[in-house]
C-alpha cells in the first residue's frame, strides 16, 4: 500500500493507472445510505454552486475536490498506519457545500428531518469542520474525517482564491494542453495528427 501511495508521484507509464482511482472515488461510496444522504446534500445546494460558479466549472470544481479529498485521506491514513479505503465522493460533496457556506455565511439552513430547527449556513460550515476535526484527532471511524476536512477546505479556498488564480487564467493551460495532446497524437499514439 506505501508502495502504490508514493507510484503516485512518479514518472513511471504506470503511474497513469494508479490515478485513476482516486478520480473514480468520486462517485463511489460505502452503502447505499451514504449515496442517499450525499446526493440528497448535493442535491439541495446543486442550484446555488451552479449559479455560483456555472455548470463547466461546477463539474471541474467537483472532479478536483473528488481527486484531493481522496488525496488528503490517503496521507492521513498512511500516517495513521489504517488501511482502509478511501472515497472522494463525500469530499467533494463537502466542497461543494463548503463553498456554497463560504459565498453565502448569512443563508439559512435546516436539517431534513428537523426543519423547525433553523442556524445560518457559516455556522453550520463550522460546526461540520469542528466535527471532522474531532473525528480525525480522536481517530473516531463514523466519516472518512480527512477526506470530509479536505473537501471542505478546498471548496473554501477555492471560492475564496482558486476562481481567480485558477479559472479565470486557465487559457494558456488549457492552450498548452492542447497542444500536447496534438503532439502525443501525432506520435504514434493510436490518434490522427493535425
């Protein structure tokens, strides 16, 4: 398992495959109860993080958030020495309701099943990090805490400082792939070269 962690950070051909999970941990989960209760929660702020971000980057957004909180459980869990499986999805959902907390603190929220119980969305962001902070450091194993905190940390910096650094400057990234892709294609790669 320390071997695989750290292929991750190679040059090796094979790295490519080993990456490959931690992107499709974004949509897997641990039971069907959990696959409700997130996409019941990306469900109920899909509306405000499109609106906030728009649709192509709500989906790049989420796919990154999948992607690092994956990441960040996989060294928590290596330095904690516990061997067990790690899934983005709940991560990311957690970004999206960490940046959706972010851009609007002063919103009103409740629980589903105690909706005549209402707290404001920066307080309710608060409580789930101070939540997650005590699972992870208590070693409690109800969440994937690292994954939940990772999530939560990058949808807020992201809505914070990653839109301008990142989105709005991605033409020559965005170029330069391209580009490397005509290259590779024109190598022999199994595509037609332009």
């Amino acid at each position: 398992m320390r071997r695989m962690m750290f292929t991750y950070f190679t040059s090796d051909p094979s790295s490519k495959a080993l990456c490959s999970p931690m992107l499709l941990s974004t949509f897997s989960h641990f039971s069907l109860f959990h696959m409700a209760a997130n996409m019941y929660v990306l469900w109920s702020f899909s509306s405000s993080i499109v609106s906030l971000l728009g649709s192509e980057q709500f989906v790049a957004v989420y796919l990154s958030a999948g992607v690092i909180s994956t990441f960040v459980s996989y060294v928590a869990k290596m330095a904690t020495g516990r061997f067990e499986p790690s899934l983005g999805a709940s991560g990311a959902i957690m970004t999206v309701l960490a940046a959706v907390c972010t851009k609007m603190p002063e919103a009103k929220l409740a629980i589903i099943f105690l909706p005549m119980f209402t707290f404001t969305a920066g307080s309710a962001l608060k409580a789930i990090i101070a939540f997650d902070t005590a699972g992870l450091a208590l070693g409690w194993r109800l969440f994937d805490h690292a994954a939940h905190l990772g999530g939560a940390l990058f949808g807020m910096w992201y809505v914070t400082y990653g839109h301008e650094l990142i989105w709005k400057n991605r033409e020559p990234l965005v170029k330069a792939w391209h580009e490397m892709r005509t290259k590779n294609m024109g190598k022999g790669g199994g595509g037609r070269s332009n």
